[in-house]
C-alpha cells in the first residue's frame, strides 16, 4: 500500500475519526495552519478528582482523530505536522470535597483555594492536591501509550504565559458579559464576572464582581472577602478566569484546533465559541459525545458510584477491548457495565482477524486499524499482529471457568488450554485473558448459576449425547462433535421444535446458564469424559 493509495482512501472513508478528520483538513486545506505550525488537538482534565473512564475514552477518540488527520495529509507521527495537549485545569478554586479522597477535613480547610495550592491529601510527595492528580493523570496515560504534551493552567498563569491572553480578556471585558449574562440566574448576574480575582489575604479564588481599572497593565478592582477594597493586578497567578471564559482564553491562546466534548458541555462550548471569537480567535473543530449509561440506562455518575472504572475493566477484560468498546458511535450513548465486557473482548479479536483480509476501504473503518495508530502508529495499513485470532473465545473461556465452579483457577485452566491446543499457543495475550476469565466467572457468572434438572424429551437427547461420547475418542476434533451435538437436536426423536431449544437445554441443564458456547468446541476443551459426567449429573437431577 502506497501513502498515494492511503490519502485517497481516507478521504472518502465514512468512519468517524476520518469524518472528523475531512472537518479540520477544510480548516487548514494544506494540512497546517499558515504559520506552518502544528495543528493542534487538546483534552481537557480537571484534577479536583483522579482520572478515569471518561478521561480514558476523550484522550482516546481525541487520539483517533489526530492519526486520521495525519493520514489524510500523508503524514507520519515523528513528522510533527500535528500536537496533543493533556490541558489540566488545576488553577480552579477547590469546590467540594471529593468522597474517594482520604484527609476530608484538610481539603474542607482549603476550599476555594486554586487546586495547585491545596495541600495534598495523599500519603505521595508531590507538592499539592493537583499536583498528585496530575501525575496520576501523566501516569495514567502513559500506561495506555498515548503521545502527548501535558500542560498545567497553574503554570501558564503563574508564569505569565498567559498574562497577554488575560489583558485580552480585560480588554473584551464588557462584551464576554454582554454573551454570559442573558444565559445566567438574576441572582448569578449580580456576582458574575469573567474574571476570578485571587484574594491577597487568603489565597482563594474569589466569585465577586470586578471592575476592570486598566486592561493594558492588568489591574483589577474588587471588595475582598474581609470587606476591604483591593486594587491589584489580575496577570502573573493572582486571578484565574471563570470556566466558559477560561475555556475560551485556552482556545486563543493555545491556538487550539480540535477539541471534543460530552453532550453535558453543550452549552459551555455555544458560549465559550463566542467569546473565543470576541477574543480574536477561533472555536475549535470538535465532536460532541453522547454520555456513558450504566446497566439501569441512567447517566453515570461520579458521585453515584454507578460506573465502571478503568481498574474495573482490566480485571475482567484486555486493554484492547476497552478501545474497542469505546470506539463506535461517539454521538450515540454507551452503557457502561461489567456484563458489556465479554462481548467486546470477542468482538475485538474477531475484527483483528478480519482486518488482515479486509481491502483499504474496509480497513479504514476497521476499528483495530485505528487502534493501532492510536498506539504509536505503523506504516503500512496492516496493523500489528493483523489475522492473528485467539484459539479459543473469551466466551469459551469463561464457559470452562464457570464449570469449574470454585475449582476454577489459573492453572486448572490453563491446563485444559495446554491439553486442547498445545502449550506454545498460550500466547501473552490469552494468558492475560486466562486471568481475567477467572476472576469476571468467581466474581460474576458462579453466583447465578443454577443447573435445571432437563425435561422428558431432553433426557432422552441427553442420553443420545452421553452414548456418541462414550464411544468418542478424547481427541475427537471440535467440528465432529458440533456435528452430532446438531444431530440429535434435528432429530424428530427429541420433539425439540427448534435447535435454539436443544441448546438451551443443553446450558441450561450442564452449565446453568441461559446462554453459553459452541457445544463441540466446549466438548473439545473440557473433554470428552469430563462432559460425560456433566451429563450424568444432569440426569441425575430429572
């Protein structure tokens, strides 16, 4: 595959990240601005909590975009033709206190102070509350291998970096009201202004009114909270601006391009789009992302503690399935639970395989493709480890665990594996599957399940089962079994009235479960004696 034959196919593609991607590239139609600088895509984080999911997924998609952008262009990551900044906000004002965090009443003590100077709660030697999260969040990151510049507000403020942008800000002042206050409260319109000064006395981020005295050298004017009048200058840290505005100032003075954001932030992106343009700038390109359900179809909630976290997932499923689950859809919502994890794990390893077979335009909408640039990138459209496949499903790893019951283990199960498929197709990636499979049936599928006790007719078919294996060798190939398993539920002998029937009878009363696997392919793996006892104690039931 030729660059050539990539850019022409990117730029067709109907898959999201290059829908996105054909947006900017109308932008910058040579595929930077006209400074040649990079094009720059930012996610925002804001550390008065640890990252989680929802961070994951936004550095992720974010991600998607870029390398799609640099595909179009015919560029490569080392190329430097695009930027990714991870922007913390930690120079906001300490609100609440979070649940999940120890020492409350040292955070209660420091509310309102700029999270880059609240003292840290965590037994860690970083210097403040926002400097841990921080460096969780760099953490965090680098364990998924993204590419990425990290920028802290608290930085760009106390440094002066952003001190032109804040003089811009002053001098715009009465037209960002002009855009906040029709969309605000009465009440909330008598305190508001674009700019939060820092009080002298006490170091907290203050929401009062402020008069602008002189925008060129930044002076502000405000009655701080011991009632005195403070003249002071808002440059050099001593102010932080309000959300929307602060979002809007980034966007000028980063030079922001691409940004995405959660349906729930709708609104702050139509306000802060029009004040970045009465700063002189421009709103980014973005998409806006419909929100994360739990298994009920409500939203999400931190505070609910009815999600699912980024641990959660790796204890009972692959990196990669994370990726892949959060890929589809950006604009649809998602719900979020431990029961989705399965299927994505399966669904994964079967677009891997494809992808291999798949010509450009179908890799192109391959999700694995794309995660595989997100990683690092490569430079032909094959993607590493391309028409590779699992030797058995997750789902059939978690069928064998399951009847394992409280026996279940690593080794047991790779043992099985070993005797099924040969030591050396145990490969890093179905050992990281074993563990997980043992832990997600301990934790979730050995305590519903609840084997039935089979009816007349599937006795019989039982019987009809337990007889081909008595005279079936153990090395009995996978297809044979699955063929005879079809057999006797097409047979007019068992009454059954279709085979979706026989096979659930065949969960139902062996694996107590609803659903289950490929019945040769379990047969294969558990073997065909062990089945043989499985089907003894079932008719033991009737």
């Amino acid at each position: 595959m030729s660059m050539t034959d990539l850019i022409a196919a990117a730029r067709v593609s109907k898959a999201w990240p290059f829908q996105e991607a054909q947006r900017l590239l109308k932008r910058y139609p040579d595929g930077a601005k006209p400074d040649g600088s990079p094009v720059l895509f930012e996610t925002g984080y804001g550390p008065s909590g640890l990252p989680h999911i929802g961070t994951f997924q936004e550095v992720l998609r974010t991600t998607l975009v870029r390398r799609a952008f640099e595909a179009l262009i015919g560029a490569k990551p080392e190329d430097g033709k695009t930027r990714l900044v991870a922007f913390s906000d930690d120079m906001d004002g300490l609100r609440k206190v979070p649940d999940n965090v120890p020492n409350q009443q040292l955070l209660q003590d420091n509310l309102h102070l700029p999270l880059s100077r609240v003292p840290n709660p965590f037994d860690s030697d970083h210097a403040s509350f926002a400097a841990h999260n921080n460096a969780m969040l760099r953490e965090f990151l680098d364990r998924f291998g993204f590419q990425y510049e990290f920028v802290s507000a608290s930085d760009r403020y106390n440094s002066g970096d952003f001190d032109e942008a804040l003089r811009q800000v002053l001098r715009k002042n009465q037209q960002i009201l002009d855009i906040m206050l029709p969309t605000l409260r009465e009440e909330r319109r008598q305190t508001y202004s674009p700019v939060l000064p820092v009080s002298p006395q006490t170091g907290r981020v203050l929401q009062v009114p402020v008069e602008v005295v002189d925008a060129e050298a930044g002076t502000i004017r405000f009655t701080d909270e011991d009632g005195s009048v403070v003249e002071q200058s808002a440059l050099g840290g001593m102010s932080k601006l309000q959300w929307k505005v602060d979002w809007a100032m980034r966007w000028y003075a980063l030079g922001v391009d691409y940004e995405m954001y959660g349906k729930d932030l709708t609104d702050s992106g139509v306000q802060s789009g029009k004040i970045v343009q009465v700063l002189g700038g421009r709103k980014p390109e973005g998409l806006i992302y419909e929100l994360f359900l739990d298994e009920n179809g409500e939203k999400i909630s931190k505070s609910k503690g009815n999600g699912l976290t980024i641990d959660e997932w790796l204890t009972y499923g692959s990196e990669e399935s994370l990726g892949f689950y959060i890929f589809p859809n950006p604009k649809s919502a998602k719900q979020l639970h431990v029961g989705v994890i399965p299927r994505a794990v399966d669904d994964y390893w079967q677009f891997r395989e494809r992808l291999a077979e798949q010509e450009l335009d179908k890799q192109l909408g391959n999700p694995v493709w794309h995660l595989a640039r997100a990683n690092g990138g490569f430079e032909e459209a094959e993607a590493p480890g391309a028409g590779e496949s699992l030797p058995v499903t997750y789902g059939l790893l978690l069928n064998l665990a399951s009847v394992l019951g409280a026996e279940a283990s690593e080794d047991a199960l790779r043992d099985y594996l070993a005797s099924y498929i040969g030591d050396g197709r145990i490969t890093p990636e179905l050992e990281v599957l074993i563990g997980t499979a043992v832990t997600y049936t301990r934790d979730y599928i050995v305590p519903t399940l609840s084997k039935r006790a089979p009816t007349a007719n599937e006795t019989d078919a039982l019987r009809a089962l337990d007889s081909y294996l008595a005279g079936a060798a153990e090395d009995t190939s996978a297809e044979d079994l699955q063929t005879q398993v079809y057999e006797i539920g097409k047979s007019e002998d068992y009454g059954f009235a279709s085979l979706r029937d026989w096979f659930k009878a065949l969960y139902q009363t062996l694996l107590g479960s609803d659903q289950g696997p490929r019945m040769g392919s379990f047969i294969a793996l558990y073997g065909v004696a062990n089945t043989r006892k499985l089907i003894a104690e079932a008719l033991a039931r009737g």
